[in-house]
C-alpha cells in the first residue's frame, strides 16, 4: 500500500523517527544504565546481557558470579557524573557486580564530543587496582584525567570514580578485554 508520502516527506518522516529513536531523555536512571548494557563474568564465562534485563544465554542476574567476578558495562548518553551514584549502586548490587563500568559519550554545551569513564565498585581496593591497571595499559592507552572519586559513605554503598577519557577511541569493544586482564593470574 502506498502511503501518500513524497521523497522530501519520507526523508522529514525518517529523521523525525529516528531522532526518536535515539533520544533516551524519558528514560529513568535504571532503563539508562540497562539500556546498553553488558554482562561478563571473568573467570567463569560470559554473561551478557540483552539491554532488556534477559540475556542471550544466560540472564543478566547475578547468575554464574559464584564462579568468577562480574563485571557490567554500561554506555550512557550523558556525562558519567550526570547519572545518580545511589541508583549505579543499586543497580550494581542488583546484578551482583563486582565492578560496573559506566562509559559515557555525549557532545557538551560547546558541542564538543566527549567520553567519561566513571566505575563502581564494591570496595575501594578493587577500584583502585582497575585505575591503575587502566593507566598502566599501553594499548591501548586510556589516557584517563580524574574528575571525582565517592568513597562508600557518599553512593549508598561501594566506591564511585569518574574520569574524562582522554583517548576518544577507546570503546567497549576495547575496554572489555583490558579488564579482563587486568584480572588474569601470571602462570
């Protein structure tokens, strides 16, 4: 069936549609940080989560974390310090992580495109130990400036830092393995 539209209204209607699509301003804290998000277990498989709270394989519960350390990461839209420390260690404790990883991409008030790196932990010994493993990483290189850190009392529970990302490239494609080895044994 023929809708009526001519080029000019289906190009308006795709843009129109799309910038829906994309825009994630309605969205609570937790639909935020769920939205697209990832699950893994280190040393005990995969687990990895759909956005929608299922998962392929295996849900996106604690489950498996029993057998290895778990790890979230979540690519928010807006800077890492915008999103509610309370509501990433709610979520985190949730899901039974260890470590939640939020990375962030958004353009700022010049329009200037930028990434943040924020992570919580359940201890502050284990985000120090991911910090300075990242900084020592040379590829690829993160090339983190601290923004802020939250010590347990301060997010309802865990530690929360946050970094401006220097090194725009770095994605969860590249992140993901470089916290995996941070947390290999030397043989």
């Amino acid at each position: 069936a023929q809708l009526g539209f001519d080029a000019a209204q289906r190009c308006t209607l795709f843009k129109e549609l799309n910038a829906a699509k994309l825009d994630k301003s309605a969205l609570t804290e937790s639909e935020l940080l769920r939205c697209d998000y990832k699950q893994y277990v280190l040393g005990g498989g995969s687990n990895s989560g759909d956005g929608g709270g299922g998962g392929s394989g295996r849900n996106s519960s604690s489950e498996g974390a029993d057998s290895g350390m778990a790890i979230g990461i979540s690519s928010v839209p807006r800077p890492a310090l915008a999103v509610k420390t309370a509501e990433v260690a709610k979520f985190s404790r949730e899901r039974g992580l260890s470590l939640h990883v939020l990375m962030s991409a958004f353009a700022d008030e010049a329009g200037q495109f930028r990434r943040q790196l924020a992570m919580w932990a359940h201890d502050e010994a284990l985000l120090e130990h991911v910090e300075r493993g990242l900084r020592a990483t040379r590829e690829p290189r993160f090339e983190l400036e601290r923004l802020q850190w939250l010590p347990s009392h301060a997010n309802d529970g865990g530690a929360f830092v946050a970094f401006e990302q220097c090194n725009l490239a770095i994605s969860r494609k590249l992140l993901q393995p470089a916290l995996a080895a941070l947390f290999v044994e030397p043989s």
